[in-house]
C-alpha cells in the first residue's frame, strides 16, 4: 500500500504526471476535484481503510501540510512517498497560463504558493522521496532526493 505525496507549485505538472504515471494504479485526491478539506479527508481515510494506493494531488508547500499526509500513512501501514516537483516561478507561470481558462489559476496565487513552497528534507520522515523537473511538456527527469 502506497500513498504518494506531490509538492509544487500550481503549473508545475503534478496533474500531469499523476495522469502519466498513477493512474491506473492510485486514485487521486485533488482539492481541485473535491473542493474542500472535508470531502479530500472523507476520501482520504476511504482509501486508507480500504488499503487503496492513493495520489495526494495538492500543493502542499510546506514540511506541515506534507508531514500531516506521512504521519497518517505511517500510522496506517502504507508506504509514504514525497515527489517534489522543482519548478522556476517563471515557467510556473508559464505553463499555468497554457491550462484552459477554468483550470487556470490566478497568478497571484501561483506566486503566493511560491513563495511558501519548503524545498522537502529527509528529515520529514518519508519512505522516500523525488525531485521531479519537467523536460518540455510531457517529459520528466525523476531523481532520489538524499
């Protein structure tokens, strides 16, 4: 049983790559999706009852938002992975502004985001973790983050 954390930036591709490489395999727990922390927490706790691999597929900017998603994991037997989406604020933006109108996010929240993002450290407890960059638009370098 895994649950799969992502960290990043609005733009940065975390949808995208959930799509590429988990879904098939994971559900997906999208704030964008479910709307509220309640609906997300009801999901959530769903599929760690059920032992359902699931993708946290929210910004989680900081070691709080994401150490709260490790504790929970841990304390239910799942395996806790962290993908840290390493992204320039200017690409983020970028690409944020290629989405269709009703995905797209304003910028002043993709900065906001930005500028509380926590680049993650091992010390956040996760199984393992990943630095992501993406490669033009639908490629990825994936590296072990030590």
């Amino acid at each position: 049983m895994q649950m799969v954390v992502f960290s990043g930036v609005q733009g940065a591709g975390k949808s995208t790559y959930f799509h590429d490489r988990f879904s098939t395999t994971h559900v997906r727990l999208s704030l964008d999706l479910l709307k509220t922390r309640n609906r997300e927490d009801i999901l959530l706790y769903a599929c760690l009852a059920a032992q359902q691999d699931m993708v946290i597929d929210n910004t989680n900017p900081t070691t709080e938002q994401r150490q709260r998603y490790c504790g929970l994991a841990k304390a239910a037997g799942f395996e806790a992975v962290l993908y840290y989406f390493d992204i320039s604020l200017e690409e983020a933006i970028v690409r944020n502004a290629r989405r269709p109108e009703k995905q797209r996010v304003p910028e002043i929240g993709v900065r906001g985001t930005f500028a509380k993002l926590q680049k993650p450290t091992t010390r956040e407890g996760f199984d393992s973790m990943f630095v992501v960059k993406s490669e033009g638009l639908t490629g990825w370098t994936v590296e072990s983050l030590k």
